[in-house]
C-alpha cells in the first residue's frame, strides 16, 4: 500500500511565506519558539493571551519561516530551524517577551530566537529584555523610596526639634 504524503501546493506556500512576510512587517517584534510536548490545551491558552494584547501565535513549517525572512534579509543560524517552530508576532514587545517569558516557565514553551527592534537577538537578549521591569513596576518603586524618604527626613526633623526644645 502506498502512503500519500499530504503537502501543501506551491500556491499555497507562497501564500503561507508572504503572508508571514507582511506579519514581519507589521509587528514590532517577532520570537521564535519551539512549541513541542505542549498540549493543543496550552498552545490555545498562549493564543488567548496573546490576542488580549494584539499579538498573534502562527505554526508553519521551517522552511516557510525560513523564506519569509530571508526575503526580509533576517538571516538565523540554521539550528533555530530544528523541531517544531512557531511565530509569536508581538505588537507590544516588553509586554508579550514578560508574557512568553512567564509561559515558559509553566509549560515546555522554548525561545530559541528572533527579531527585536529590526535586529536579530537570541535566547539571552530576548530573555534579559523579558526581565525589566515594566513602566509601572519602575514608577511604584520610585514612589516607594520617595515616600520612605520622606519619612525618615520628618523623622529626622521631629527628633532635631525635640532636641532643640531640651537644649
């Protein structure tokens, strides 16, 4: 018996590669991952929470991902395109690299590469970005000294009056 083996038309992968090409071109960022012993319950859970900040999850093959950078001249070492990738197309970039990040930690979600700000970035710059704090963790720690230092200056100044009125 012979297997029929299911493959996409030619068609259809020029479709697939220009429409991951024209994704490239209108999100800020984009993070390959390698979705592999996830559960579809998990990878829909990643999807749900992407939406919720404009961000889209895509699984092609690697040689369609392959084409639509090298069509925008990303060129990755060839070992980012082993096993099962997707596409994490990122509107907001600090806000999705904290999400997949966090992901990862739960689930078996691996980053192996991508493009930050038009630049190719790997695992560690992607990860060392994912890791600042956002805007409003920053703001609330300033407000925290600042108010921790305004105590210990009227602290100060209440015990330099006391000692004025016993002097």
């Amino acid at each position: 018996m012979c297997k029929k083996k299911i493959s996409l038309s030619c068609s259809k992968k020029q479709e697939q590669v220009e429409r991951i090409t024209n994704f490239i071109d209108d999100f800020a960022s984009i993070v390959i991952v390698n979705y592999q012993s996830n559960s579809v319950a998990k990878i829909s859970e990643l999807r749900k929470k992407l939406r919720s900040i404009q961000s889209i999850f895509i699984v092609s093959t690697n040689n369609i991902i392959k084409r639509a950078f090298s069509k925008k001249k990303f060129l990755f070492n060839e070992n980012v395109f082993s096993g099962m990738n997707a596409l994490v197309f990122l509107k907001n970039t600090m806000a999705g690299l904290k999400m997949l990040a966090d992901f990862c930690k739960e689930s078996k979600l691996v980053i192996k590469s991508g493009v930050i700000d038009g630049k190719i970035s790997d695992y560690n710059y992607i990860m060392k970005l994912a890791l600042i704090p956002s805007r409003k963790e920053i703001m609330s720690k300033i407000v925290s000294c600042l108010n921790t230092t305004t105590l210990v200056v009227n602290n100060f100044i209440k015990a330099l009056k006391e000692e004025n009125k016993k002097a």
